[in-house]
C-alpha cells in the first residue's frame, strides 16, 4: 500500500487543520502562517509519518506545538480579536465543527476575547478532546493550572457569550448537568 503524499494529504485535511489553528490564534493570517510552519516542520519527516499510518494526530500535534512555540516567544500575552469572524476557514461538505453557523461565530468571537492561554486550553480540551493531563504536557504547566484556567475560560465564556448558555441549557436542568452548550466545569 503506498502512503498518501504530502500534497494529497493538504488537499484532503487542509481546511479542518487551518480550522485548529484559527481556533487557536484567532486570525485567520495567524492561523495560515502556523500550518504553513508546521508543515514545513513535517516536510523533512514524511515519508517516516505517512508510513507509520494515519498522519493527521502527528500533524495538528505539530500545529499545536507551533503555536504554542509562538506563544511563548511573543512578548504580547492579549488575545487579538479579529476585524471580521467571516474569516474563519470554511471546510466544504458536512463537518459537524462547521455546523450551527451562528453558534459557530458566537463561540468563535468568544473565544477571540479570551486570553491565549485561556483559549488554548478550551481548544485542547474540548475541541481537541486532550486529556487534562496532555493539556498540561502540551502547555508546559500543571494539571491544576489546566483546571483552573479551564474552569475560568469557562466562567469568562459564560459571561461573553450568554446566548450560548441560554440556547443550549434548558431552563431545568436534569440533576445539574448541562445538555449542550459550554461545558459544564467539573473540576469543582
């Protein structure tokens, strides 16, 4: 079985990874420039990666220690909202990440007003689906810095985006769990 080429598997998965990193910076210029990084990153190593099995997790592995890098590099720690959410990478076809536009654009101005640290643990938590633990290996920190910067995105998020809450949460919740929406913070 031949492995899939580097071009192929841009063509194929593109979007969904410039989704991450817009996710992740917030500017749809900023989010080009870390895939573009990252694939450069992986270009010297592919044969290896593509051999190996399914490339992506290595890929947005890559993209989220690009960003992370950056991050630690700039000396400017605010979160840069965008002029114009229209910018967010549209993925062509049916992709549940994509769906719900209007919840989408709230989630995505939110997240725009969040600390970068903030954002980044939301996106690793629940968009990448991390662990609180690989959160923390990929942020550099600690589990409990994880929780509470979780559990404080979460309320800041509560605060900026009430609509979400309001949309998704029904007015009696059954045994205090939430059915949608923010997640829910469990760590208290």
């Amino acid at each position: 079985m031949t492995a899939v080429t580097l071009e192929e598997f841009v063509a194929a998965r593109g979007q969904a990874l410039l989704r991450l990193a817009w996710m992740l910076t917030a500017d749809a210029d900023a989010a080009q420039d870390v895939v573009q990084d990252a694939l450069a990153r992986v270009l010297p190593r592919w044969n290896r990666i593509a051999a190996a099995g399914d490339p992506e997790p290595y890929v947005r592995q890559t993209i989220r220690s690009v960003w992370i890098d950056a991050w630690r590099r700039s000396e400017r720690r605010l979160a840069v909202v965008p002029d114009a959410l229209d910018d967010l990478p549209d993925g062509g076809g049916p992709d549940p990440a994509v769906e719900g536009t209007a919840v989408r654009l709230a989630v995505g101005e939110a997240l725009a007003r969040l600390t970068p640290h903030q954002r980044a643990v939301l996106v690793l938590r629940f968009y990448e689906d991390l662990t609180e633990t690989a959160t923390a290996d990929a942020l550099g920190c600690s589990v409990s810095t994880v929780k509470s910067q979780t559990r404080h995105a979460l309320a800041r998020l509560r605060v900026l985006a009430p609509d979400l809450v309001l949309l998704h949460e029904p007015v009696a919740l059954d045994r205090g769990r939430s059915r949608g929406g923010l997640p829910r913070d469990r760590s208290r």
